[in-house]
C-alpha cells in the first residue's frame, strides 16, 4: 500500500512568502540559501503569467500561490495557467486558492458554498487535489481542506493554532503556515521597534471577522484584538529578535505538526535577502542540495 504521507507535496520545511511577485533573480538567491520555495502572496492574478520567469531562473524551487482569491480569479482560466505551468514545470507549482476577504466583494454569497463551487470547477478542470491547497483557518474549511485538495495553508496564526490545525486534519494532509517576521539587533528598544513593523502589518487584518474570529479561538481577548492590537498578540504573530530566536519561534510550528512555513520578512523589500540571510544558518539550511 502507498504511504499517504509520501503524497504530500514536498516544498521543503521552510520557504517564503512574499506579496506580490519577487523578481526572477531574488527567487535565485532564495533558493541558494536553501529554502524550497516561494509563496507568492497577496491575491496575485489568475493567469499565473508571474510563474514560469521564478521557475526558469531556479533549478528545484517549488512556487506557490498564498493566495489566489476565489471571488475576483476565475476557475476555468486558473485551471488553465495550471496546466500550461505543469506541462513546462512537472511538479513544480502548488497551486494556493482562498476565500480572501468576503468584506471586499460586493457580491455577498456564503464564503464556504464559493469556495466549494471552486473547487469542483478545478475537479472538471482536471487540475490535481495533489497540486493545490486551500487557505483555512477554521475547522469547517481546515476539514474542506483535507478532503478535497493537498491540504492547508493557514495564514496569520500561530504554533497552538497549527497544532489544533494538525490534530483536526490529520497526518497525512500537508500543513503549511505561514509566519512574519521582524529580523532585530540587541538594542533596548529593538522589541518595540520591532511590533510597531508588526503592526503596521497586522493593522488591515484587526478589521476582517475571519481572522479576529480565528484569534478569539485561540484565546485572545477582545482587548487582545482591538486596534492596534495588544502586545501579546503581536508577539504570537510576528516572531522578532535575533536569528536564532526567530528560528526557534519558527521551528515551534514544525514542532506542532507543520510540515512547511511560509516566512514573511517585513520591514520592506531592502531587508527580504539579508533577513534571509541570517535566518538560514539557525534554521539548519544548507543550500540546493539540503
């Protein structure tokens, strides 16, 4: 019998989630610093034409969508730019769909019922459960999820959260977290520095009712939650400090049952690469051939 976990896609334990696309020579560095893939975020178009340019200029780099947004992309010309990038790049894209942001449609349907009505045009596109994965927070979509593509891709949480994810889903369902980060030196104010970058961030999603729901889940109060957002929630959610303590915040999802995180570097695209950089030595990568 075929191990299941064996089909679960293989981007590595560590890529890095970017929004909007980084440049064909960036996705180059990336990789020769050892992390297997890029996520291109946002709600990046459907026509994946920001694709093929990262793959050409890498050798083994997975790219992902984190996310293509279900309301505004459609899924006939989705399924279509998957398989032109399949046929050039075997086994090489993950394709990433997601509800977004129901507040920013003016079509009110119920998020779930779009996103089912998604994923079965994809089936009659032929386009792999194995080769895409769905944006969850919550159990009934983290259930959806599981049962009808790879697996998950839970955006804006936190290692309890990909440790309740895992218990839920199962082994066998790839999970796949993505986790900010603020790369500081040792000064004495470094920590408020670093959570007003967080901030900065966090401040749009204080205003969508998946993710404050997802953190009342999770046990943060309403004061937690109210803007700006409380010290404690931040903190949960942007890992900063030092290398080697943003690795072990890191490594706390893999230890919760993450199979890969996402990293998101903020602070502004000039410190992508050199937080990268310092990151990967604690984070045990060794290059391409890691």
């Amino acid at each position: 019998m075929t191990d299941a976990v064996s089909l679960k896609p293989d981007l590595g334990r560590f890529g890095v989630w970017i929004f909007g696309s980084p440049k064909p020579e960036q996705a180059a560095e990336i990789e020769q610093l050892g992390y297997r893939a890029i996520w291109v975020g946002g709600s990046p178009a459907g026509d994946l034409n920001y694709v093929e340019p990262l793959l050409e200029a890498t050798e083994n780099l997975q790219v992902a969508t984190g996310i293509i947004n279900v309301w505004t992309a459609p899924a006939e010309e989705v399924a279509e730019a998957y398989h032109r990038v399949e046929k050039a790049f075997p086994g090489r894209f993950l394709l990433g769909i997601g509800i977004g942001h129901p507040e920013h449609t003016e079509e009110y349907r119920k998020p779930y019922d779009v996103l089912v009505e998604y994923l079965d045009a994809l089936d009659a596109q032929k386009v792999p459960t194995s080769r895409r994965v769905v944006a969850a927070l919550g159990p009934k979509v983290l259930k959806l999820a599981a049962a009808r593509s790879a697996g998950a891709h839970p955006y804006l949480t936190t290692p309890e959260h990909t440790g309740q994810a895992r218990n839920l889903i199962g082994n066998t369902v790839f999970l796949a977290p993505e986790h900010k980060v603020v790369l500081t030196d040792a000064s004495p104010d470094a920590a408020e520095q670093a959570r007003a970058v967080g901030r900065e961030t966090v401040d749009f999603y204080l205003n969508l009712s998946n993710y404050l729901n997802n953190w009342r889940r999770l046990g943060f109060t309403e004061e937690d939650i109210a803007k700006p957002g409380s010290d404690r929630l931040i903190d949960a959610v942007v890992a900063h400090g030092g290398a080697s303590a943003i690795a072990a915040r890191l490594n706390e999802h893999l230890d919760a049952g993450a199979d890969h995180v996402a990293i998101q570097v903020l602070g502004g695209p000039d410190k992508l690469i050199p937080t990268l950089t310092e990151l990967a030595g604690p984070l045990g990568l060794k290059g391409v051939d890691h």
